[in-house]
C-alpha cells in the first residue's frame, strides 16, 4: 500500500490588507500636515524676501530721484497752480526713469493729466502699440510695485475722484505722510498736505499727500529714524494707486483691521477712509518700511504706538529706535 504523499499549498501575498493601507493613508496625512505649514511658511519667507527687495529698489531709485532734483519727488501734483490744470500724478511714476523704466518714462507726459486718453478710448486699445497716451500707463499693471504676498492687486480699479470709466492700477508702496489726529484722539495735529493756503513746513511726513516733497536736509530726526515708504493694500484704498496718488500714515497701527477689510466689513470708499490710509500689509505679524537711508525694515504690528508715530515725523525732535 504506498504511502500518502503531502501537499503544501504555498500562498504570496501581492497585495495590502485594507488595514495596511488604511494605516499608510494615515501616516501620509500625518505626515503632509506637518510639511505644509513649513512648505507654506517657507513661501512666504521667499515672497517676503522678494517685498524687500523690491523696497531696496525704490530706496535707490529716490536717492537717484533726490540726487538728480535736490528733493524726493511730490506725492499728488494735483493742485491747481498759476492756471495750470490738474494733473493727478503720484510719485510712483517718476520712478521710472530711476529704476529701469525709461521706456515707460519716455512716452509719459507729465504736462498733461495722468489719465489724458483719446476721446474714443475703449480698454481694447491697451494692447494697440499704436496708441500712446497717460491712461495707458497708469491703468497698465507694474510688479515692481505690488507686494508678491499680496493677491488682490493684480487689476485695475476705479480710484477717488474718478469715474467709473477710468481705472488705475494698484501700488502696494505707500510715501509716509506723517500722522494725524484721527477719530480715536491719536496721532500728531500736524495737517497732512499742503497747498490750499496751508504751510508746507506744516507736513509731518517726508512726501504730502498734495504737492509736497522733503529734501533730506529737512530730515532732521535722522534719514536711519524716518519712514519714507511702507507696504499698504492698495486695493483696500481710493487713494493708493500707481499713477495718481499712494500715501498712508502712521495715525493707526500697522495692519489696523486686516480682518474687516477681508470680510468686506470694511471698504475702500471715502466713507472709511481713516481706517484705509493705514500701513499694512499680508506678511504675518507686520510689515515692510523703507527708511530714509535706503534700509528696509520689517516693523511688528506690535511696535509702541509713540514709537511708530516719531517714526514718520521728519522734524518732530522725538527720541526712539525702531526694533
């Protein structure tokens, strides 16, 4: 009788159990909640760079400006003067031929308003070489002047005192007008701009938002001390734009409600306008500064209130370092 022979039955597993890959799917989840607030934070490290590299730039191009025209260029000539006719140019624009814009320069005429266009103008013309006029420049988008953390200043909007037919595009570089005495009962009495039968001397800031510009002999709290430029959200304000106007203060703390201008709680209009001239920016915790001397600085949203308003006077004789 032969003998029973034994079969072994040999099983490969190919494949994960639903629990293994439940596991798996686990563990990468784990694992990208971790990476993604460092990939995220590393982004904007990078972004926050690029900001302040871009404010070196217009640091050096308004030492250039300042060397070539004895003073910094004036923040909105739109002052009527000896019969001349409003002009609504900012400060932005006069950067250019400083800052490797000379062909946009050259074909900007600053004798006419910066939003002169034809009569039969239609946004189509905006790509037609053959039609040269202000509006074109100053409704045309500018990088160099827009924070990269910023999303929304990529379009052109309608700006105080124009109708809905003209747009400006953004600038999210603001000239330091000095500080005022706001709603809250905060900030210098100094006026913010001159023209109109006020003194110039009277402007706190080092560019008004009307005319006026500093020379840096004026600086006599020291150009290391003194704010010339700081980030802002130009979109969250009629009155911070490339071609016409972009100022701001230090009367309210930097990013003073952030929050309500992202729900929408706040707006860019003349009815909240002291809560949008605000420095400001989307970096966390703070924003950029250009100082006087060129430095760039990135100032907390927590710095003392008495030392960020000696900051943006150029003359008040006030004492304190910037962190």
């Amino acid at each position: 009788m032969k003998g029973r022979s034994s079969v072994r039955i040999s099983v490969n597993r190919n494949g994960f159990t639903l629990v293994e890959l439940l596991v798996v799917i686990a563990i990468i989840g784990v694992l990208i909640a971790l990476l993604l607030p460092a990939v995220q934070q590393a982004r904007e490290a990078a972004r926050r760079m690029q900001c302040t590299n871009q404010m070196k730039q217009l640091g050096i191009a308004m030492h250039n400006y300042h060397d070539t025209f004895k003073k910094l260029p004036p923040g909105n000539s739109e002052i009527e003067q000896l019969g001349q006719p409003r002009r609504e140019w900012g400060w932005a624009p006069r950067l250019l031929a400083f800052m490797e814009g000379s062909a946009i320069y050259d074909n900007i005429d600053f004798s006419k308003p910066s939003y002169d266009r034809p009569s039969s103008w239609n946004n189509a013309m905006m790509d037609d070489p053959s039609v040269i006029c202000n509006y074109k420049f100053v409704r045309m988008v500018h990088p160099q002047f827009l924070c990269p953390s910023n999303s929304q200043g990529g379009e052109p909007a309608v700006e105080d005192h124009f109708s809905a037919s003209w747009e400006l595009s953004q600038c999210d570089y603001a000239a330091n007008i000095g500080d005022y005495n706001n709603s809250t009962g905060i900030g210098g009495v100094g006026v913010t701009h001159s023209g109109a039968g006020n003194s110039e001397l009277m402007v706190r800031g080092v560019i008004g938002c009307r005319d006026y510009s500093a020379r840096f002999a004026d600086i006599t709290d020291g150009l290391s001390h003194t704010i010339l430029l700081g980030e802002v959200v130009g979109a969250w304000s009629h009155w911070q734009n490339w071609g016409s106007a972009c100022f701001s203060n230090t009367a309210y703390p930097i990013n003073h409600r952030n929050r309500d201008f992202l729900n929408g709680t706040l707006g860019p209009t003349v009815s909240h306008w002291q809560e949008n001239i605000v420095f400001r920016s989307f970096h966390p915790g703070g924003a950029n500064f250009l100082l006087c001397d060129g430095s760039v600085r990135f100032l907390p949203e927590t710095i003392d209130g008495v030392t960020y308003r000696a900051a943006a006077s150029k003359s008040g004789g006030e004492t304190g370092n910037l962190p």
